[in-house]
C-alpha cells in the first residue's frame, strides 16, 4: 500500500522524528522551500494531501483547508492551536492533535528565567561589564528581591501551576486568574485579571490566546501592576495590548517587562527593543533537545494513530 501523503509546514529539529517521518509517509515539505513557491507547491500535490503537519505560530486557516479535499487529520507540533481554525476543521470532521504535557516544564523554565532576568535586570548588567562601566566605576542601583512578593499568574492550567510550583520555593504568594476555579489548589483566585495584577509584583501569562483574552493585558491592568510591577509572558502575544505596553513602560507607569512571545512575530515592535526595562526571547519557551524530540515524536505518534485506524493520543 502506498504511504499516506503529508504536507509538512515545519521541521522538528529532532533528526530521529524527521527519519521516521520520511520512513512512514510521503511527506511534502513546504518548509524547504521559499515562500514564493508554497503556494504552487501545494496545488501541486493538494489533491492527495491526506495530513497536515504543522506548529502553532504557523497556524492553519480556513482558505488553505479548502484546498485539501481528501484531508482526515492535522497533527500540529504545539500545544498552542489558537492559530488554526478549528471550527473549519470540525466542519468537515477533520481530527487535531497537539503536545500537551511533554513542553510543561521546559516553558516553565522559560518563564522563571524571564521574571529572574528581568527582576535583577541581567541583560543590562551583562552591557554593564562588557562596556566597562563596572571598571569605571559607574554607580548601580539595587535590584528588589524575590521573597515576600507576589507572582500573579493569568491561566493556571498545567504552564500555569508549574510556574506557581517553581516560585514558590523563592518565598513568593502565588495567585492566579482565570474564569474557571481549580479545586484543590492552594493558591487564591482573583477576582478578575485587573484584581490579580493590582495584587500581584510580577504578572505571568499563561494563558491560551482566544477571542475571551485577545489584549486583556491592557493599560489599565498594566497601570494596576505598577511602576515596580514586572510583565512576563511564554504564552501568547496576542494576550497584551502592545502599544499600551510600549506606553506603560515608556513612561514609568510599568516596572519591567520579560517577553518570549509577541503578536507579530517574528516581527517585534521597534521600541520595545529600544526600550532599557525589557528583556526580550524569541519564542523559546519549548526549544531544548529533549522537548522537541518529544514533541516531535509525538505529533508522529498521533499521526501513525490516525493511519493505523487508532483514535489521536492527544486531540485537541
Ligand atoms: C511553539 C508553542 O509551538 O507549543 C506551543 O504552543 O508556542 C511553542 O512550543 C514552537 O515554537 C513551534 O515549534
């Protein structure tokens, strides 16, 4: 029997998942061309497209779905599916699948770095001795520590409570918001977003981007977070109002910011690397070996479930 046909958005940088891919599929790989060429590679091939393999940034919309009569399963290589449209999926009875659970503690990671980078403001102290102000004697200020303040967290789903159990030990009050109570957490629940951040010294996005939190983080919960208030974000950029950021750090009313995500991005806005109270990654939260390979290896896993007349692993 011939191998199923895949269009393949993005690679994994696991060799070993992209090895089995090849041995399995007939994968057509977008990725490697030029953008200029998708389009018409795709047409080429679209008629036979059983599977899309793709990552959350990239996302999938509904006029290339269109495209793909004979298309049964998309197998995205994220948690994150904000970006692909499922309800043109649904529609047709296509299946999805994301990674779940195997980027948790990775992105976790990411996000501790993050408050910690911008808390003792690392990248500026970094230009501080590479310039040699610290030869030359020029004066610091003291950062302000860790124990005693309060890390709100907006989304407290598996990110979420991971990065409460990673700041705990540094002595911070944890909080959290989001619409749904969890049982059995310690943690309080605010009574709204605004509520969390006026509470909170540092405020931590973990939510997912959906229309209910597209530019929650406004000027008026950036304004509630505070002069001395810190903003980190690993989740979605589409959750900050950016231009309200820019402005809130611009003139004081906002502390810091630390953000490893961004609406348009790759694209980032001109002042906020201008800006001396950022630090700023490019959407590295889940890029570390043994999480990629597992990403990878997954979406593969629920992949061959498909094919192997299985239900997905881990559907969305
Ligand atoms: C990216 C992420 O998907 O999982 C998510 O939702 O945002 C990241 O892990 C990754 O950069 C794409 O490969």
């Amino acid at each position: 029997m011939s191998k199923p046909d895949v269009l393949v958005f993005a690679q994994s940088p696991s060799h070993a998942v992209m090895a089995q891919l090849a041995l399995q599929f007939n994968c057509h790989h977008v990725w490697q061309q030029p953008a200029s060429q998708h389009s018409r590679m795709i047409d080429s091939v679209a008629a036979r497209i059983r599977a899309v393999w793709t990552v959350g940034p990239l996302g999938l919309d509904a006029g290339l779905i269109a495209r793909l009569p004979q298309l049964e399963v998309v197998v995205v290589n994220s948690v994150g599916v904000d970006r692909i449209d499922l309800p043109a999926l649904a529609a047709r009875g296509i299946q999805v699948s994301n990674t779940p659970g195997v980027l948790t503690d990775d992105v976790a990671d990411l996000a501790v770095l993050l408050l910690l980078a911008a808390q003792r403001r690392l990248p500026a102290m970094d230009a501080y001795v590479r310039r040699g102000d610290w030869a030359a004697g020029e004066r610091l200020q003291p950062a302000r520590g860790l124990r005693g303040k309060t890390a709100g967290i907006f989304g407290f789903g598996r990110i979420g409570q991971a990065i409460a159990a990673r700041l705990a030990p540094f002595g911070m009050e944890i909080a959290y918001f989001q619409p749904r109570a969890i049982d059995g957490v310690a943690a309080p629940r605010a009574a709204s977003l605004l509520e969390l951040a006026a509470r909170s010294d540092y405020l931590v996005l973990a939510a997912p981007a959906t229309a209910a939190t597209r530019h929650a983080v406004d000027a008026e919960v950036l304004t509630a977070l505070g002069p001395q208030g810190v903003l980190v974000n690993i989740a979605r950029g589409a959750l900050v109002d950016e231009t309200a950021l820019v402005a809130a750090l611009a003139d004081g009313r906002l502390g810091a910011a630390a953000l490893d995500v961004f609406e348009a991005e790759p694209q980032v806005p001109a002042p906020l690397c201008a800006l001396p109270n950022t630090v700023l990654t490019p959407h590295i939260g889940s890029l570390t070996v043994e999480t990629r390979h597992a990403m990878g290896q997954l979406t593969l896993d629920n992949l061959c479930a498909h094919f192997a007349g299985r239900p997905l692993l881990t559907p969305v």
